[in-house]
C-alpha cells in the first residue's frame, strides 16, 4: 500500500443568497454571498499547494437545485484548476443538488467523475502509473432520499484502500434532515477504509479508523446557527498506522454567539459601549476573518423595562452596525435577544398574598419535574416535536433548558404585572 493524500470536503453550498441580511444591508449581502465562491477558492489553493493525489467532494455542492449558471462556471473552473495540475476530483451529488436538478451543458474536466445517483460505482485513483486506491460513491438522483445507501457499497476487501463518498445523516442527526440515514455499524460493515460523508455541517469524526468515518462539515457556514470555524480535511492514508486527519479552516466569515452581562450598566449608553467591546473582543479571536456576531444581554438591571419598550432593540443594534461600519475585517452585529430581568425583589412578591405572588408559585412549580405544571408543560411541548411542521428546526428540550425558557416567560410575565401594578 502506497501513502495516499487527499482533501475531503463537502457541503460547499455555492450561491447560497443570504436573502436576508442582503435585505437589510447589500454591502453585507455580497460578502456573504461571495463567501462560498472564496471558501471554494480556498479548497483549490490548498489541494493544490499541498500537491495532494485527489480532491473529494460530498455532496451539497450548490446551494440550490436552481443552480445560477455563475455557480456552475465557477466550480467547474476551480475544477479546472486542479486538472492543470494532474489533480482529479470525485463528486457526489446531494439533497440540495440531486442528479436530476437542472444544470447547464458544459464541458467538465476530463478528470472530474461525477457518481452516478442509480447504483454505486467504483472507480481507481492513479498515482504515477498505478491503481493506489479506489474511490466509491452513489449521488442522490433525486432530493428526497429516505433509502440507507450504506447497504450498497462493497463487502469484499481489497489489498488497495477503499474510500467512500456519502451524503447522508448518521445515526440521524437532528438538526439535519434524515436523508439516507444509517448508522456507524452499516458504514463499519463495507469494505471501506474512509467515509468522506457529507450532509452535517460541522466538522466531527464518528470513527478514527478501520474505518475513518468523518464528516469534514460545511466549508463555509451560512447562517448564526453555523458557528465557529468551517472547512475542510486533508487527510494521509499511509501502511503505517491509523490515518492522519487534519481539519483546515476555509472559511473567509465566521459565525459567533455570545451574551453581554449589563448588570453593572447605569444607562442605554454603557449598554452599547459594552455590546460594541464584546464584539471587538469576538473579532478578535476570529483569526483575521470578517465576524457576524449575534448577542443575547443577560443580567438584572433597571433598564430591563426600557429595552423592552418600542424599537429600542433594533435601534440599538442599527447604531452598532454604525459604528463598525467600514471596519476591516467586517464585525456584523447579526441580532440581539434580551434575556434580562428587573430589579424585582422575587421573596417579597413570592409572599404578597396577590395575584403576582399565585403567578410566581406556578413558574416556582417547573423546578420539580414531578409537578402537575411541569407535566403540563411537557405535553405542550411535545405538540410542537410532533405535529408542527416546523419541527425540524428545532432541537429537542432538555429539563434545563425548559426551566430557561420558564425563567424568561416569568421575567417577561413580572414585566406585564409589577411595573403596571
């Protein structure tokens, strides 16, 4: 077995519009949307630096199945790139850009193998003369793809390195779609030495080795949600040991939450002054990269009212964005939530023998799980995980973050009663 080298990447989304901030602000707009041309772009530069032997690519290429004549352009000429160099590159198709979505015709690299979406197809990896490895795939010929595709990759060993390309949820990941769903024990039963998987977007390693089973995440993230670095793998498979998995950031617009504490604030000003300090302290540790940040304002001040009132939220933020505006690189005050409270004293109106007081002891009543409240609770709950259609969006509650949401509505409550009593 000879050493192999490749870059593993997935998830690319080009074209992704970021619809909504180019709404508010086009100067934005266009970063982000130049965001995943740039993440590409970073991909080609490091394959082609490193001089790796192939470049993978796991589905999600296109953001959308109406895939921009742009978008194609671009891809195929990064593509092109590495063909220059001797570089081919193996791709599969995903949910977002099945088989049978619409593109145009044009003339790819001839060292660019596209799986087909019917069966799964194996084809060899050269290396100055001969076969070193052998690549398998199966794209999505269709977006909606509930069937385990795992089950139709090989069985029988070779004395050449098998690598496999994916798109799928794993274990079904709730945060994405359970499009071709298996489970790590179906991907450990192949004669696969490496899963390049694709569909979850942050970066993680499932198994380290016979066989590596990795998801390299998206390379660029597209919404707050989507945290932290984005990227790619570039990985060694060598006859000494288990293989060598680097992940290596691409991504040109990082993504960041965090939360201001304003308890010591005495007026709106001291609030922004620290909302503008806890951004230039996020930008900071973003390694050079333009920051779309979004807050959350925690603490008991006197304020709470105030913030609460009218547009003052949103006019805060417009004056941060303000103040950082022409700043390389960029800092995008995304959105701002308040999960602050007044100054209320919680055991004098706990004891006032009133209507409050009745309100505070059922909010108290969510501490034990065994209440008739917290039962109640619950099953409200449940509906939203069951029947609402937007229920994947959404993660399933934990006890804690139940009792969060309890603390929040009850502040929000008191905010109703004490300051009109």
């Amino acid at each position: 077995m000879k050493t192999v080298r490749f870059v593993h990447c997935a998830d690319l989304h080009i074209d992704s519009p970021f619809k909504r901030i180019s709404a508010i602000d086009n100067t934005m707009g266009e970063l982000l949307y130049q965001s995943t041309y740039q993440s590409f772009s970073n991909i080609i530069d490091l394959a082609l630096a490193e001089q790796v032997d192939c470049v993978l690519i796991s589905g999600d290429v296109y953001d959308s199945s109406n895939r921009s004549l742009r978008a194609q352009l671009r891809f195929r000429n990064g593509l092109a790139r590495l063909s220059d160099k001797g570089i081919p590159t193996y791709v599969v198709h995903g949910n977002h850009d099945p088989l049978n979505s619409w593109s145009s015709k044009l003339d790819w690299p001839s060292n660019v193998f596209i799986f087909p979406g019917d069966a799964v197809a194996c084809v060899p990896l050269v290396k100055d003369g001969e076969i070193v490895a052998e690549i398998c795939g199966i794209s999505f010929s269709k977006r909606d793809v509930f069937d385990n595709l795992a089950l139709r990759f090989p069985k029988e060993r070779k004395t050449i390195p098998r690598i496999g390309l994916l798109h799928t949820n794993v274990g079904t990941n709730a945060r994405h779609e359970s499009y071709a769903p298996c489970t790590v024990s179906d991907l450990c039963a192949c004669a696969i030495d490496y899963w390049a998987l694709g569909h979850i977007h942050a970066y993680s390693i499932l198994n380290r080795s016979n066989p590596a089973i990795v998801y390299s995440g998206c390379s660029q993230g597209t919404h707050p949600g989507e945290i932290d670095e984005k990227g790619c793998c570039l990985v060694t498979l060598s006859p000494l040991g288990d293989p060598d998995i680097q992940f290596v950031p691409t991504d040109t617009v990082r993504y960041q939450c965090d939360s201001v504490e304003i308890s010591s604030c005495v007026t709106i000003d001291d609030i922004i002054s620290a909302i503008e300090a806890k951004c230039e302290q996020v930008s900071e540790n973003m390694k050079n990269r333009h920051t779309v940040i979004r807050l959350s304002l925690v603490g008991i001040n006197e304020l709470h009212s105030e913030l609460r009132r009218g547009s003052a939220v949103a006019d805060i933020v417009e004056n941060v964005r303000d103040y950082f505006k022409g700043r390389t690189p960029t800092i995008w005050l995304e959105g701002l939530t308040l999960n602050t409270a007044g100054p209320y004293d919680l055991e004098l109106l706990r004891h006032g023998n009133d209507f409050v007081s009745d309100i505070i002891s059922m909010y108290d009543e969510l501490d034990d799980p065994q209440s008739a409240h917290w039962k109640d609770v619950q099953e409200r709950l449940n509906v939203l995980f069951t029947d609402w259609q937007g229920k994947k969006y959404l993660d399933k509650l934990s006890q804690s973050d139940v009792l969060a949401l309890a603390k929040e509505a009850r502040n929000w409550t008191l905010d109703a009663l004490v300051r009109t009593s």
